[in-house]
C-alpha cells in the first residue's frame, strides 16, 4: 500500500515539477504568459458586448465599443509587423475605417491576435534583444520592446473596454475568473 501511495504521489506531483520547469526562455516565456492574458481580455470583451452595444460610447469625442476593437487590431499588426520585421499587413487606422459590423470587428480582432501569436511563438530570449525598426518612428529598438508595446497597448485598451461593458452591465472577463 505504501508503495501504491508513493507512485501516486510522485504521478500526481511530476505535472506540477515539469511546469516549474525553466525552458531556458525566461523573458519570452514572461512574454508570452503577458500576451496570452491580454488577448484572452480583449477576445472575450468582444464575444460578451452585444452586436447593439458595438456603437455604445460613454461620452461624445471617444471611440465606440466597436472602434476600440478594431483600433487594437490595426495596432496589433503595426507593432507586431515591427516585431517580425516585415511591412504591416494593414494600416494601423484599417478597421477602423472598414471593420464597422460585430462580426467584421470579432474576426479583424481575432485575425490580429493569431498574427501577433506568431511573433509571440517565435520569440526567444536571443532574439528578444535584437533591433527592430520602431513601429511608430524613425527609431530602432530591441524586439522586446516592440511587443511590451504591444502588450501595454492591449491592456491599456482592455481597461477602456472594462468601462464600457460594466456600463452595459456586463461584468469582464478578467473579473469573471
């Protein structure tokens, strides 16, 4: 019996061990868990406001709903474009001008995240620090920086959205969990 409980345990530990495990990846794998939570915040933002609700917008001389989605997915692939390095896709304006439907901005938004994904799965710790051209001017910067931007970028319109739906009485998906 003691040998049973023994094999039990470490079965039941060894998951735990592996996931504790360094890849040899740190900053990236820092990253990638930072990138993982925005996007989950900002895709589920999009799935829980109702179609109605895309044109909502609190005050006069901000953007709607819809337009803060789609403001995100064209810097998404601006920054990430930078990232890459590669030209940009589209324009960081893009949706905003072309995306004006609920499901046009869900599959821009998610469009975007799966092309910022990409980026954020191949980035190493080595190549984290490698020079990129900025995305928003004449200056280089390491690649990191580039997709901390992006994060930042994310989160900080995430925080936008979390007004916007607690106003249409929906509670975020980062306060649902």
């Amino acid at each position: 019996m003691r040998r049973v409980c023994t094999v039990l345990l470490i079965a039941a530990l060894a998951p735990a061990a592996a996931a504790q495990t360094p890849s040899g990846n740190p900053i990236s794998d820092g990253l990638r868990s930072q990138w993982n939570g925005a996007k989950r915040n900002v895709q589920q933002s999009a799935e829980l406001m109702s179609a109605e609700n895309y044109d909502y917008r609190p005050v006069d001389g901000v953007r709607t709903f819809g337009e803060l989605l789609a403001h995100v997915a064209g810097a998404n692939y601006a920054i990430c474009a930078a990232a890459k390095p590669e030209k940009t896709p589209f324009a960081e304006d893009h949706f905003e001008k072309t995306a004006t439907t609920r499901p046009a901005i869900i599959k821009a938004t998610a469009d975007a995240i799966a092309y910022c994904d990409a980026v954020f799965a191949a980035l190493t710790d080595a190549t984290a620090g490698q020079m990129v051209q900025s995305p928003f001017g004449p200056n280089q910067m390491p690649r990191s920086a580039a997709l901390v931007m992006n994060i930042g970028h994310v989160n900080e319109h995430y925080g936008n959205m979390v007004t916007y739906l607690r106003m249409n009485g929906i509670v975020p998906p980062s306060s649902r969990r």
